[in-house]
C-alpha cells in the first residue's frame, strides 16, 4: 500500500495514488480521492512515529481469574498473553523479537533508557500520569532524531515510520490554554530534566502542542486503553460520523480501507469517536470542533432508515465504526474484537524474524 506524503496538488501525483492533501474550506487539511475508489479497497498503511504507555494511570488493568496482564512490544506494539521475552536491563521496555529489539536500538533506545527509567521511578507526585506519560514520548522522539543524525546511511528495520523531520512537519498544533500551555511547560521541563542535552526545548513545546490532535489511543485486546502513538499522516484525515472509510490497527501500523465508494475529488473521511449521543457536540471537547456531517445534520437522503442500515452493517459493539466484516464478527461473539488481532503468543516472532 502507498505511504502518504503531503502535497497541494492533485495533478503532481503518481498514477498509484488514491489521494492527496489539500486545504478544504472550513476544514483545514484533508485528504481528497485523485481517482474513484470501490469499498473495499486497502488504501494506505500509515506508520506511527513516537509512543508511549500510560504505565502511571492509577487505574488497575488487572483480569479476572488471575488472567496474567498483557504486555506490549516496545517496538512493533503487537500485545503478547504473557511478558515479552526480551527484556531490556536499564528500563520498562520489552520486545518480542530480536528484529523488534535491534529496530529499537537503531531508533536510539540507548539514549533515552536512563530517562525512561528515571520517570518510571519517580516517587513525587508534583507531575501528573499524563505529564510523565507524554515525557517518555519526548524522550522517544528526541532519542530517534539524535540516532537519525548520527545514522543517515541507516533504513528503518520496520517499514514506513516517519523521520523526524517529516513527522514535525506533518503534525497540525492547537491552541493551547493558559492551563494547558503550563501543563506543556512541566513536560518539556520534566524531559530536559531527565535528558537536557537530547531533549530541545523549542521543538519539544511544539511536538507537545501537536501531540494531543495527532495522535490515537492503543488499545489491548480487551479493548482497555493503554497508551498513545502519534501518526502525523494518518491524523490529516478528517472527522464524519458517518464516514467512507475505516482504519484498523495492525501492530504499529493504521490500514486505511475504504468502505463505501468515493468519487474524484471527494474527502476520504473516518469516524473519530464510538459513540453519537451528543451529536455534532461528541467532537468539540476532544478536537475542539462540532461535527456538520450528515448524520449531524439530519441530512441523510434515505434519513434515519440509512442511517440503522449502516449502522447494523458496520458498527461494532464497541461504538466504532469498522469494516463489515469485522462488526459481523463482534455481533455473533457479542463483544468486541476489534484489537484481538494484535495478541501475539510468546515466540511467534523470535523464531523467524532473530
């Protein structure tokens, strides 16, 4: 599948392109078909640039039945039943493979462990969960920038992720609050503090200013939230309630399929949220706009009757809206599946991929 890259024109594409970037009134940047497009079709994969675990939540992720807590890849992000087997010495991090272990070391994991460490073990409650957990982003970010400049020859052991470059110049910021804007200052601090000389004060305001509108949750196979990735292309894509395309979740990748058909010039859109009871409101708090689309509006052409129809074709038990095959799935289980594809069992990679 094509890897996205920015672009104001429809007409410099290549001839296997299904989109581009364009400014859209009203709506910023969004993604456009250069071509018409069936349902069905895999459009995209769009690689994540920097991640992190929301390891300091004071929520339990316990299981019933003494089920062991699942565990995710430092690397490719695929979840594991049991504890990944590759441990790292210095820090939290684990992986599920040699191949994910060496894609983590190329990406300058040596540079941040210490820091990682450091957070991990703070006692003082002076920073917030959610302060601690977007410095260990920043100190991701800035660890595979010092690695790409030292390791310009180097190409990504998984395909596709963004440079650093290209991942700041693809993230859209929002305005910030006086709260948020303080908020934001603590975390560019909290990073410098563990990792001065990696870690640019200038560029760490604004990696956090666009991380929040950038970014989506990662989710484990019970569906429970456990950290966040940023995906700077994947997040041009604009909001519908009612959207003509999905994105699944495969490891550290997002595949874009379409669902419905799109003609020639038409935005590609996905659904941001899982539930619809505030109607254009569900956005605002989130991403800071109200949703006008048609479902939004009341202005469906086959009204509320379409509207059930799509819904029963694609709509998971969890609220999201994915491929049909996918809520069909979780209709006859009666629960959601939407990331039990990501669980690995212990050694599925190590074997093939050392």
């Amino acid at each position: 599948m094509p890897q996205l890259r920015p672009t104001d024109s429809l007409l410099s594409e290549p001839a296997d392109v299904s989109f581009a970037v364009r400014t859209l009134p009203g709506r910023g940047r969004g993604i456009v078909a250069v071509r018409d497009i069936a349902p069905g079709e895999q459009l995209a994969s769009f690689a994540s640039f920097s991640h992190t675990m929301h390891d300091f939540e004071d929520v339990s992720y316990s299981y019933p039945h003494g089920e062991p807590l699942s565990e995710a890849c430092s690397a490719c992000l695929c979840w594991s039943a049991a504890a990944q087997p590759l441990r790292c010495e210095g820090c939290a991090s684990a992986w599920c493979s040699p191949k994910c272990r060496s894609w983590s070391q190329e990406k300058g994991h040596a540079l941040c462990c210490a820091g990682l460490s450091r957070i991990h073990s703070m006692k003082s409650r002076k920073f917030s969960p959610r302060e601690r957990s977007t410095a260990c982003f920043l100190l991701r970010a800035f660890a595979q920038r010092a690695s790409e400049a030292n390791h310009r020859h180097s190409q990504p052991a998984l395909d596709g992720e963004p440079s650093f470059e290209q991942a700041t110049a693809q993230c859209q910021q929002v305005a910030r609050s006086g709260a948020s804007a303080s908020s934001a200052a603590r975390i560019v601090r909290l990073a410098k503090l563990q990792a001065g000389r990696l870690v640019d004060e200038a560029d760490a305001l604004r990696l956090v200013g666009a991380e929040a509108c950038n970014s989506f949750h990662l989710f484990d196979e019970r569906e429970r939230v456990r950290g966040s990735a940023m995906y700077p292309e994947a997040a041009m894509i604009n909001h519908s309630c009612l959207p003509n395309c999905v994105m699944t979740a495969h490891g550290r990748h997002l595949a874009l399929e379409s669902i419905s058909p799109i003609s020639f010039g038409e935005e590609l859109t996905y659904c941001y949220v899982r539930s619809f009871e505030a109607g254009s409101k569900e956005t605002l708090d989130p991403w800071g706009f109200e949703c006008d689309c048609v479902r939004c509006a009341g202005t469906h052409p086959e009204g509320g009757e379409g509207l059930e129809a799509f819904d029963a074709k694609h709509k998971c038990t969890c609220g999201k809206i994915v491929k049909a095959t996918m809520a069909r799935v979780a209709a006859e289980s009666g629960r959601c599946r939407c990331h039990a594809h990501n669980t690995t069992s212990v050694g599925d990679h190590g074997a093939s991929e050392a």
